[in-house]
C-alpha cells in the first residue's frame, strides 16, 4: 500500500528512510527533535564524503527507526545504484523523505521496483506499506510516476503468472476489461485469423488446445499525424515444438508472452497522454505444444504477403508470428514507422551482456532519439549496423522465397529483423529493438532492475512517443 504525506508528523508506526546529500538537508528532521548524538555521527558520516546507510534506532510512536542514506554525487555509482542496494534490504513499513524534489523520482521508482515482489500464490504474504512525503507542488508530478510505476508491475506481475492461469484467451479478456480511456480494443480470434489468410501465425499455433488471439489496441487523437505501429509477440508458453528447448529452460518458457506485456503496459502508459502522433499496437498471442501434427523442418508455408517461408527451425516462431502481422498491419493500415521487439538471441548477451539493448535498421531520426535518452537516462540502447546483405541473406532458401534461419549467418540480431523487414508492404521507416537480456535479467539485480523480469522499454518507448513532434 502507497500513501502520499505532506507532514512527517502525520506518520505512525514506521520506519523513516531519508535522503541526504549535504549537513544542511538535517533541517527537514526538525520536527523529530534528534538526539546530539545522532547527529554528530550524521555529520561525520557526511565528512567522509563516502556514500553510507546509517541505521539508527529510534523507536518513537511515529519511527522505529531512521535510515540517513548519504549519497555523495562525486562517487563513481550513480543515485539509482546506490539506492537499489540499500532500499531493497529495508523493513516492509517505510516512509520516505527526500532532500529535494529533483530526487524523489529516483527515491519513490527505487524503493518500489527494487523490492518488488509476486506474492499472488504466496499462502502468506508480506505486502510493504509505504508513505512519500511530498510538497503539494510536485504531487501531480508525483501521482505520474506512480502510474507508471504500477504499468511497470502490471507487465512484471503477468509475466510471473503461469501459462495455465494466463493463456491467450485469459490475455485478451484482461485487456478487454481493461477501462482505456483513450484506447480502441479489437480483437481477431481464431477463426479470424485463419479466415484472413495468416498461415504462418495460423501454422504455428494450430496443434494447441489454446486457441490464439490478435488484440489491436489503437489510439487515434488525429487521423492527420503520423501513425506508429508497436508489434510484439505474445507466446504464453513455448515449447520449441519438434526441436524441443532443453528441459533446463522449459521451465522459463511461461515467460515468452513478456513482449506483449509490456506493450499492453506501455498502451496503458499512455492512455492519458498527450501525444503528437498516433500509435497502434498489436499483441500476437498464441502458444505452441509439442504435437505429432506440428509444423515440421523443410515445411514450406505461405505468409500472409503471399511470399512463402521454408522452416529451417521450428523454434524460430516468433519470426513467423509477427511477419505475418507486420504485412497484415502494413496493408491494413496507413502507417509511417513501424517498431519491432526481438525474442532472446545470444548475439545480443555475448556483446552487451544484461546493461545494453540493440537498436538497429533504416529509421534514423527514432534512433537517434533512443541513443540520446540513453544519454541522460537509465535504460540504455546502442545502435547496430545494419545493410542489404543481411536482407540478402535470409533470401537464400532455394525452395522458397525466404527461410527463417540461416545456419550460416551468425549475426543473429540483424538477420531476424532483416527477416522481418521483407514483410513491410509499403514505405514505412522500420525500427527493430533487441531488448531481451537486459529486459530478462536473469544474471544479477542492479539499479531499477530486479533479477528476471524487469522493465526494460516500458519508460524509455513511453516517453519518446510522448516527445516525438
């Protein structure tokens, strides 16, 4: 539970974390009539000029106790660093209490994302109460972020949930329920889909007893701006079909639908924003089993472009899943820039490990803007070079028009989404993100990132959006 403050003397049975950078910030403890003691062994703390925790014991009726965190900005962590590693470790009743207003976003977005929790199949459950104290001045501003930060949860909380609570069809009823304010829902089941000829989305579901689900979310504030088009895929559970994943990993496989929870968060995000373009998204929700009727190694099959795809491998789907929907969007819709989201590749890790996403393809202006948010933000992108080569590359089957791995091309990052630029039917500018290890933290937690699932692109393509003129 989340409470907005003004006064620390409205405060009962907690524990007060407050942030500090200078002996001058001590004036806003006043009130709480500190012992000398305390705050000479404050003052010394902040002398050192290193950054430090100091857990006092007060055990007053507002405060068991007092957390002073020092952050000394000459360090080499940054305030985020510093934060994560103390917040995370503190009691479940807190209040938080920042030197000035430019730190509480850090402050408020650190407690909360670095001591998240899922807790929904817990018999018993240890729920944080947390109070900010907040100056009137910055409560909307404040009262934002919180937004955000609860998208952020939403998009952990679902990837968490199992694939038998959480298949397509339980997806799309939950976006269907969701009250958009400014969101247009629609939905394509199964039938549709088969009817509308997407054979490579249609081929690579078809042997589940899970039906899929096309859900296109459109917010249109002005049919003449420039429209932007999300795609992710949403496989609830991913078996590898045929060439099966290895029985180390198939327990993470619940987890290959975090692409399209994180766009319905995003969406979510910015249901009540302003914008200056408009965006549609689409999740691709499906989930394959292994059956003896699957689709099959050197099975050849039509996509929706009508260009047919040789499968090389069969757990290259969410390649064939959003090819198809990236040619139905571009033919159905009058689009300027179309972003696509990548699946885990290696590349990716073994260059960048789990700190950096790649960025890649022929939008120049949106990368750009990508690479500066990086600059003066948390989440970060590097742009990959890209040419026609790769594009020439995944035209090398000689029984079809593409295939949809090359065994030979070990630049995996670029091919895939070369691959998928053969499905563009028109002029649209194409981005393609490779976010999965940084978004799928499974290495260690560090700042706004917890361990697994953490937030990756939910802020970072919200924001941009929201700025794009």
């Amino acid at each position: 539970m989340i409470k907005l403050k003004t006064n620390l003397s409205d405060i009962k049975a907690s524990n007060l974390v407050f942030l500090i950078e200078k002996k001058s910030d001590l004036k806003l403890l006043d009130s709480l009539k500190l012992d000398e003691k305390i705050i000479n062994k404050v003052e010394k703390t902040i002398k050192l000029e290193e950054n430090s925790c100091i857990d006092l014991f007060l055990w007053d009726n507002k405060f068991e106790s007092l957390f002073i965190i020092y952050f000394n900005k000459s360090n080499s962590k940054t305030l985020i660093e510093f934060l994560w590693e103390k917040l995370s470790k503190l009691p479940n009743e807190l209040t938080l209490l920042s030197n000035n207003d430019n730190n509480i976003d850090d402050l408020i977005s650190t407690t909360l994302l670095s001591r998240y929790k899922f807790n929904k199949y817990k018999s018993e459950k240890k729920e944080d109460n947390i109070n900010i104290i907040i100056n009137k001045n910055i409560e909307k501003l404040v009262k934002n972020r919180l937004e955000t930060i609860e998208n952020i949860i939403l998009a952990r909380d679902l990837w968490e949930t199992p694939s038998s609570d959480l298949y397509p069809e339980e997806f799309a009823k939950l976006i269907k329920k969701t009250k958009f304010k400014n969101i247009k829902v629609k939905i394509l089941d199964s039938k549709q889909i088969e009817k509308k000829g997407l054979h490579l989305l249609h081929n690579v579901w078809k042997w589940s007893s899970k039906k899929p689900y096309m859900v296109i979310l459109e917010k249109i504030t002005d049919k003449k701006m420039s429209t932007i088009w999300l795609v992710w895929k949403g496989i609830t559970f991913d078996t590898g079909w045929i060439q099966v994943k290895p029985g180390d990993h198939m327990y993470e496989m619940k987890w290959d639908m975090c692409w399209a929870a994180w766009v319905f968060a995003t969406m979510k995000e910015l249901d009540k924003k302003d914008l200056n373009v408009n965006v549609v998204a689409c999740l691709v929700l499906a989930e394959n089993h292994i059956s003896w009727d699957a689709y099959k190694p050197s099975d050849i099959i039509k996509s929706y472009s009508w260009k047919t795809v040789d499968i090389i491998h069969t757990d290259a789907e969410w390649r064939l899943v959003l090819a198809d929907w990236i040619s139905y969007m571009s033919k159905n819709y009058k689009l300027d820039k179309i972003i696509s989201m990548a699946t885990l590749t290696w590349a990716v890790m073994m260059a960048l490990w789990y700190r950096y996403a790649w960025i890649m393809w022929d939008d120049k202006e949106l990368i750009k803007d990508f690479i500066n948010y990086s600059k003066k933000n948390f989440e970060k992108y590097v742009e990959l070079p890209y040419d026609n080569y790769f594009i020439e590359k995944t035209r090398d089957s000689q029984v079809a028009d593409l295939e949809n791995l090359n065994r030979w091309v070990h630049a995996w990052s670029s091919m895939w989404a070369a691959f998928l630029s053969n499905f563009i039917l028109n002029s649209e500018k194409y981005t393609h993100l490779d976010i999965a290890w940084p978004a799928i933290n499974s290495f260690e937690p560090y700042g706004l990132m917890n361990k697994w699932m953490t937030w990756f692109w939910v802020d970072s393509l919200s924001k941009i959006l929201i700025n794009l003129k």
